[in-house]
C-alpha cells in the first residue's frame, strides 16, 4: 500500500532578523525539526548537520526492525556521543516524524513542539497527544543533543487509523499558539481535499499568530497529513 501524505514547512520565518538556527530536513518519509540553542554561535550550524545526519541514519534501518525504539535511541546517543566530545559543539533539540507503512513514529529530544491532531468520525479536529517536552519547572530545556545533559530519547509510534496532522514546532512558535488556534485553521482549511495550499495556508497563519503575539526567537513548522489505512 502506497504511503499517503502531504506536507507545507517554513523554517526560520519572521518580520525581524533571526540567528537562523532553527534546521529542517526531508529525507525519504522521515522529517526532522532540530532547533539550535541560541546561547552558543555553532548551534546552528550543528542543528544542520544534525537534522540531515539523524534523518539519513533512520532512512537505513530496516522497516521490519522489531524493536525500533531502541535501534533509534541509539542512532540519537552515538550523535549525541559524537558532538560531545568535540569542543564547543553547540547543541541543539531534535523533533522527527517518519511514516512507516502502516504506522507512523515520533521522536523527540529537547522542548520543541510536537503536536498531533486526528480527524474525528463526525467531523471536526482535536488533539489526540503532546509528546512531551523537556524543560525544568522555570520552563528551560533541560536536555539538548550536544549538551551536557543527554539521558533519553521520546519515541511513540501511532497507528494509520485516522486522518491526521502532525505538527512540528519550534518553541518561537509553540510557545505562542493554542490548541484552538490549531482546530479553527484545520476545520477552516481541511475537509476533503488536502493540498499542499491548504497545508501551507495553515503553516503561515500559525506563524503569523505567533509573530503577533510577541515572538522574538525564530520560527520554525513543519505540518505534515497521514492519510489513514483503508
């Protein structure tokens, strides 16, 4: 069965003039957000690398990898090992979709925005998980690839079974928009045909909503819609 889906990303977008450390890449069905942290000028540059290098490692493994969970987990800590030992390396989040056959996987590191959103059977949207972010009770990262501290990778893996959007945010974006914000432009936007305008449309309101809102940071999404298993 031929994998369905359709995607629209703007990556490091606003009015202002950012540092431009926010990084995307597409490789294959996977689709990788990294977010440099802004505290040190190499993170960007590694963020880069890191959303290329981790997408190529995961488009190798076989799709029949019984325990993917793992094999992923140690593809992020080799990375992670790898920059670590370098001097002044940078760091950065990581946030990864990849579309498997009859399933979909999430991944993610950091405090980037991961938000997934099915269609419900009498119509409308709503949000179905928040995969977890990681950041101390101020609201600080407390975990970057890169960084000192690296413990575990968050891995979830979904079923095809309903349409879905899957939203991959940057925190300039996240930070700033609402679970409303979200349902209003997929009920507005989605109904029987997808495209990618209608897709894009709701990538560039979300960061305009946040540019309005005040976010100073750069500005990352990346919108993705699974077709579900007939």
């Amino acid at each position: 069965m031929k994998t369905t889906y359709e995607y629209a990303a703007a990556i490091n977008w606003g009015k202002t003039k950012y540092e431009c450390f926010d990084a995307f890449a597409k490789v294959a069905d996977i689709f990788t957000l990294c977010d440099g942290a802004n505290s040190c000028e190499s993170s960007g540059k590694l963020a880069t690398e890191l959303a290329h290098l981790f997408s190529e490692k995961v488009s190798f493994l076989d799709s029949e990898t019984i325990d993917r969970e793992h094999a992923i987990s140690k593809i992020v800590m080799d990375i992670h090992e790898a920059y670590a030992s370098q001097k002044n390396p940078g760091a950065s989040t990581l946030l990864s979709l990849n579309i498997l056959h009859d399933s979909y996987e999430i991944i993610s590191i950091g405090d980037s925005y991961c938000k997934v959103f099915i269609q419900k059977l009498g119509g409308g949207w709503e949000e179905t998980i928040s995969i977890p972010r990681d950041v101390d009770y101020k609201g600080y990262p407390w975990q970057l690839i890169g960084s000192d501290i690296f413990e575990l990778v968050h891995y979830h893996r979904f079923k095809k079974d309903h349409m879905t959007c899957v939203f991959l945010m940057s925190d300039g974006v996240g930070d700033f928009i609402k679970n409303s914000d979200i349902t209003h432009l997929l009920d507005k936007n989605i109904s029987e045909k997808v495209d990618q305008t209608n897709l894009q449309d709701i990538v560039y309101s979300l960061l305009g909503i946040s540019e309005d809102r005040g976010s100073k940071d750069d500005k990352s999404i990346c919108l993705v819609f699974i077709e579900k298993n007939e």
